[in-house]
C-alpha cells in the first residue's frame, strides 16, 4: 500500500495542498494585520485632531478636563497633556518624554506588567504637548485567532489528504490487483480470463476495455493459428499421400518405364502444389509484416486493372465465361504495382472459378467520395451470409470437401495486400452473385474523372 503511486501522488498533492493553506495563512495574517495597524492610527490620529481642536476653542483648561474624561473612559485610548517644559497636566500618558511623532512606550498595567503602547505626540499652541496613544492588544487578538484557525485548516488539509489518499490508493491497488490477476492467469494459459470494469467509465474502466479487446484479438488469433495449423495438416496430408503411394507403386523393379515416368510427374505435381502453398503462406507473411511499403508509388489503378482484364479475357472466353472492365479510365493511388496486380489476379480468378461455366465477371474503377474503389462483381451462386465473415480466412473453402484445386490463401493474400495498402475489402450481394469491393484511403494523387466504360471480353 504504501509503494502505491496513487498514495504517493496524493501525499504530494496534500503537502501541495498544505504549503498553500500555510502561504494563504501567511498573506491573509500580514494583510489583516496591516489593515488594523493603519485603522488603529486613523484612530489615534483622529482623536488628536479632535482634542487639538478642544484646544483651539477651549483653551487649555477644556482640553484637560476633556483629556481626564477620555482618560477615566473604559476600553479607550490612553492620552496625556504637558506643559511646555514637560510638566505633566492631565493623562497617563503625561510625562512620558515621548518625541513628536510617533514612537512606542512602556506601559505598566494593573498588574505589574509592562506593554508597549503606540503613542502619537502633537505640539499645540504656545509649546504644550498632547499624546494620545494605545495598545494593540485587539490586533494580537485578531492574529492569534487567525492563526489559530489557519493551524485548524491545515491539520484538516494533511488529515482530508492523508485519509482520501489512502481511500484512493486501496481503490485503486484493487483494480490494478484485478487487471494483474488477469495478466497472470493469461501467462498461466487461460485465454478466456478478462478483467472486469468497475463501469465508472473513468481512466482504467477504459485500460479494462481496451485489455480486454485485446485478450479478444489475441484468443481470436490463437483460435486462427490453430485453425491454420488444422488446415496445412489436412491440405499436406493428401499430397503428401499421393505422393508417398506413387513412389511406393513404383519402387518395385517390375514396374515399366512410362508407369514411373507418370509417377515422376504426379509427384512432381503435388510437390509444385505443396511448394505453391509454402509460398504463398510466406508471401502472406511478407505482406503482413509492411516489408513492401518501402515499394509504394503512384500507381494508375484502371491501367492495371486493364492489363489484368486483357490478360484473362480470351481464357475466360475460351471457357464461355464474359470478362469486363468498367468505370473510369484513369484512378491513381498510392501502392505497390505488384501487389495491387496479384490482388486483382485473385480475385479475378476466385470469380471466374466459383461463378459458373457461363459466369459474367466485372471489374470496375471508380472515385466514391474521393476515394478509389476497385470491385469484382459476378453473377454466380455467390456466398452465404454465415460464410462471409470467414472468406478471408486462410485455407477456409467454401467447400468442405476440398475437392477442386487451390490452397484457400488467395483472399487471403487479397485481404492482407489491402490491409497493407490502408484499404477496406466488404462483400455485397450482387443478386445475383457476389460484389467484392475494396476502397482505398483517400489520397491526393487520387483523381476523380468523368465515367468511361471500357468493355474488353
């Protein structure tokens, strides 16, 4: 508890706390004090004035009998006359030898002790003096109850601090407990544990939320790689057994030379199909590790899609299929020529396979909201809508049989070029068929000019 950094920063923000209790206390204690000093004077200087005046019109003997009365006064200053060779006339104050002006002196009390009192001295007509003077003992009074409930407030300060702090610190300590109770049991191997949130939706109900999506992502890859694992297991074990029987058949001296020349072939076959997957498998890795960003260019988008379409078109017609392009003649984005080229490969041939022996494919450019959007449209069966989250998955067929050729990696491999490229691939239904769109991030190189179909079949 106490190596808690939420106690540490609350300590700190209490002595914080404090210092400026303490420095308030301060300001408020010297300007309460300086406010009363300059009242206290005014008020000194306000009864000379009054008893000078007495002076004036009463002459000497009114201004001592209002001196004696004042003096007699409870609760009210101290005053004093002299005659001009310092003879004391009336008041306590009288024969003190204070100077003119003002200056402190001892004063006895009732009691015996001796305090200073404020005097102020004023020369009156013909050479008398008059001084009217007091302690302060109501400014002590006022500081010392100041100072007093400032001492109060800063003990609540540390208390309010120290008790919040260490409120916070165990709060807080026990739902770091639970997110590190959660990181252990996920060392341990329980891919299942999350970390519950305390639904404050304050700082760490988020970090619970986003560890959370990321123990998520993290069972979600663990279950593909199983899954993966799985599929290489099943899509090797065939040829492998092919393989492994053709060269057996074969092994013995009996068998003719155009039987073994067959075999020799068929398993060269498999082994190029088996090659073909371990490529394809590292180009995937490849592609997902962002080693080609480096290969990034402006790149015309229609001209490659118009190079892939001259390409299939007359194999596409041979088979009674119809291969288009569409859209517009000039799209520029920023990409890799080969890997935007091989994704459009892809996806071409995954339509013309899974369309239909008369399927009708279109490949379409086109600026949406400034943004390129490179689709593949068939009219074939087209893909159920539990199938479609898990198109894009490696060696994931829509067949269960794997019967027809191919590894299951080419959307996959088209979903990991578009992720590279910061593009987004969905699924439409074309009714009929399928809509495969993907939609590049918007770029300044990205031009947006008028429709033009151009039809190649």
């Amino acid at each position: 508890m106490w190596r808690s950094a939420s106690l540490r920063l609350a300590a700190l923000y209490t002595l914080a706390f404090t210092g400026a209790v303490v420095v308030l206390g301060l300001v408020t204690l010297m300007t309460t004090r300086a406010a009363l000093s300059r009242q206290f004077d005014d008020r000194i200087l306000s009864e000379t004035a009054a008893l000078a005046q007495e002076f004036r019109v009463e002459g000497l003997n009114g201004v001592a009998q209002a001196v004696d009365e004042r003096d007699r006064t409870p609760g009210a200053l101290d005053y004093g006359l002299e005659a001009p060779d310092g003879r004391p006339i009336a008041g306590r104050l009288a024969g003190r030898s204070a100077s003119t002006g003002w200056s402190t002196l001892p004063m006895r009390q009732a009691v015996g002790d001796f305090e200073k009192i404020r005097v102020h001295a004023t020369t009156l007509a013909h050479g008398y003096r008059l001084l009217v003077g007091g302690d302060d003992e109501s400014i002590e009074a006022v500081d010392n109850l100041l100072a007093r409930r400032f001492a109060m407030a800063t003990i609540g300060v540390v208390v309010i601090g120290l008790v919040g702090g260490y409120g916070l610190a165990r709060g807080m300590g026990r739902r770091i407990a639970a997110i590190t109770d959660a990181a252990e049991a996920i060392i341990d191997g329980d891919l299942s544990r999350r970390v519950p949130g305390a639904r404050s939706d304050d700082d760490l109900d988020r970090l619970a939320a986003t560890f959370n999506r990321m123990l998520d992502r993290i069972a979600a890859l663990m279950e593909s790689l199983r899954q993966v694992s799985s599929d290489i297991a099943h899509d090797l074990r065939t040829p492998l057994t092919r393989l492994r029987g053709r060269l057996e058949a074969n092994l013995g001296a009996s068998a003719e030379q155009a039987e073994r020349t067959a075999a020799i072939e068929g398993a060269l076959t498999d082994l190029d199909a088996i090659l073909a997957t371990f490529a394809a498998l590292l180009r995937i890795a490849q592609i997902e590790g962002g080693a080609r960003r480096s290969a990034f260019q402006a790149i015309d988008l229609a001209a490659i899609a118009r190079t892939v379409v001259d390409a299939f078109a007359p194999s596409a017609e041979d088979a009674g299929q119809r291969l288009e392009l569409q859209g517009q003649e000039s799209v520029v984005i920023e990409g890799d020529r080969e890997l935007i080229t091989q994704m459009l490969v892809n996806l071409v041939e995954n339509g013309l396979r899974h369309a239909g022996p008369r399927a009708w494919v279109r490949v379409r450019c086109t600026v949406q909201r400034g943004r390129a959007v490179l689709s593949v449209v068939d009219d074939g069966p087209g893909v159920p809508d539990s199938e479609r989250e898990r198109l894009f998955d490696r060696f994931h067929r829509l067949e269960a049989s794997r019967s027809t050729p191919g590894s299951g990696l080419g959307l996959s491999m088209v979903s990991a070029v578009a992720k590279l490229h910061g593009a987004d691939v969905s699924l439409h239904d074309a009714d009929p068929g399928l809509d495969v769109q993907v939609t590049f991030p918007a770029s300044a190189r990205t031009l947006q000019l008028p429709n033009v179909a151009a039809t190649s079949s």
